[in-house]
C-alpha cells in the first residue's frame, strides 16, 4: 500500500538531478492535468556568487548564501490547456539558484536580469534589516559577465507608489515599476507586464506567497539600454 502511494506521488511531480555533483544536468516534471510539463535543464557556466562572495543578509544578522546559475540550457515540454508545446532549446534558458543559511527578512525585492545578446547577468537585490544589523539598508546589484568576472554595484532603489497592483489574496499591495540608480551613474527603469503575477499560498511563512512577475528593463546598464527578466517580492509585514 506503501508502495503504490509512492508511485502515484511521483508520477504527480517530480525535480531532481542527473548527474553526480546533482547540479549540472536538473530535471523538473509533473503531470496534473491542465499544465503538464516534463523539462530538462543543463549547466554549462560557472555560477554568480551574490555579493561576489555569495553571502547574502547580513553578517551579525544572519549567515545565509546564494549562489545562481543564471542560464541553464532548457528542453522539454509543457502544456496548457489543450495545447502541448515543445521548448526550443536554442532560445531558451532557466535561471536556477539555491538561498541557504539562517534566517532571512521578511520582506524584500529581488531582480534577475538578462540583456539580449549579452553575456551580463544581474541579480539584484534590495532588502532591510533591523538594528543591531549593519547596514540596516542594503541594495546591491551583482553582475556576471559570462566566463569572465563578477562585478558588484551598490544602487538606489525608487519603488512607484501610485503604479501597483493589490492583491485580493495576501492584501498586499506590490509596485510595478522601479527606478534603480547605479553606482557608477547607469539607470534602469524596470516595469512589471502587468498586475497580477503573485502566486498565493497562504501568509504563514516566507516563500508561501511570492509575486514572482515578468519586467522588462529600460535605460542605461553596461552600455546596455533594453533588457527583461523577473521581480519576485515576499512581503511578511
Ligand atoms: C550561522 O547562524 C547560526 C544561527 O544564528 C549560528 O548558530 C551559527 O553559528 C552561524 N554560523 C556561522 C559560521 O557564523
Ligand atoms: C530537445 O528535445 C527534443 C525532443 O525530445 C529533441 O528532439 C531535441 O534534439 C532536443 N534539443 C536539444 C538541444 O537537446
Ligand atoms: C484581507 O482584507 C480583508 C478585508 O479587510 C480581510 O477580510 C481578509 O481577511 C484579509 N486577508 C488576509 C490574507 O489578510
């Protein structure tokens, strides 16, 4: 009987790995009804280390990691609806990262970013965090340049307070579009697709509720000057 629910369960979903470091080669599958999909994912770069070192909230806070690998090699297929789709595996990628330690804020926006024909990628991060921590405030944008280096760029960080959505759900209220303003003088507007990108469950616990939304990026970036990518904002207070 054991059995039998075991595999039952694993026919509903699945994420795991392939290859020995259990990084390099990912799979995610899952068969419920309206939106099957069975996809693959491959490691070719080296990763982003967050804050050029991977540690992330704080020392004094908290000792948490993160580490991203911003372009995983993606195949496979999904469905929505009636319609089944095959992934083209040229064009597309996954970004894939791991957030471990102890303890982290309870609230905060994060970006990734990718700028087409670029090798930059940028994860972004804007979080607070209660004295005794220092700094309390803490923006910083981390950017990979393919094979080559890490760069890291403290920013200012404008969120819209009359472009937002309020969610039914978690009666959160998000903003939708950004001003960031770099460091070394670049300037990005980021704005959300549209309103409701959050995916509700529940408010107990972080990660329960997340909006996890589509943006596109406008403005100055490393000689760049359009790119997209994703916001996701936990909001616990
Ligand atoms: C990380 O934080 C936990 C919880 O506060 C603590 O027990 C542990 O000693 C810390 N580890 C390091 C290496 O600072
Ligand atoms: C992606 O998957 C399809 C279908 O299984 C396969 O034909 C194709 O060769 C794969 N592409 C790559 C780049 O692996
Ligand atoms: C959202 O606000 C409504 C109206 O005040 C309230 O009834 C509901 O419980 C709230 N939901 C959450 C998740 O806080």
């Amino acid at each position: 009987m054991l059995a039998l629910m075991i595999v039952v369960y694993v026919l509903s979903y699945g994420f795991g790995a392939t290859s020995e470091d259990k990084i390099s080669s990912l799979y995610a599958s899952n068969s419920v009804k309206d939106y099957p999909y069975d996809l693959t994912f491959e490691a070719k770069s080296k990763v982003l280390l967050n804050g050029g070192n991977g540690v992330i909230f704080g020392q004094g806070y908290t000792n948490s990691t993160e580490w991203a690998i911003p372009a995983l090699k993606t195949n496979g297929t999904f469905s929505v609806g009636e319609g089944k789709f095959q992934v083209d595996a040229a064009k597309s990628f996954t970004w894939y990262d791991r957030q471990a330690g102890n303890g982290a804020p309870q609230s905060w926006a994060w970006f990734q970013l990718h700028f087409p024909g670029t090798a930059i990628k940028a994860s972004i991060w804007a979080y607070d965090l209660a004295a005794p921590a220092v700094p309390t405030e803490n923006r910083f944008a981390t950017i990979r340049f393919g094979e080559e280096a890490h760069l890291v760029l403290p920013y200012t960080l404008i969120a819209s307070t009359t472009n937002v959505w309020k969610s039914d759900h978690t009666n959160v209220t998000y903003p939708l579009s950004w001003t960031l303003n770099f460091e070394n003088g670049d300037k990005l507007e980021d704005n959300s697709v549209r309103g409701d990108q959050e995916i509700y469950g529940g408010r107990e616990q972080i990660g329960n509720s997340v909006y996890a939304g589509f943006i596109e990026a406008k403005g100055k970036f490393l000689g760049q000057h359009a790119g997209f990518g994703v916001v996701e904002m936990i909001q616990l207070r």
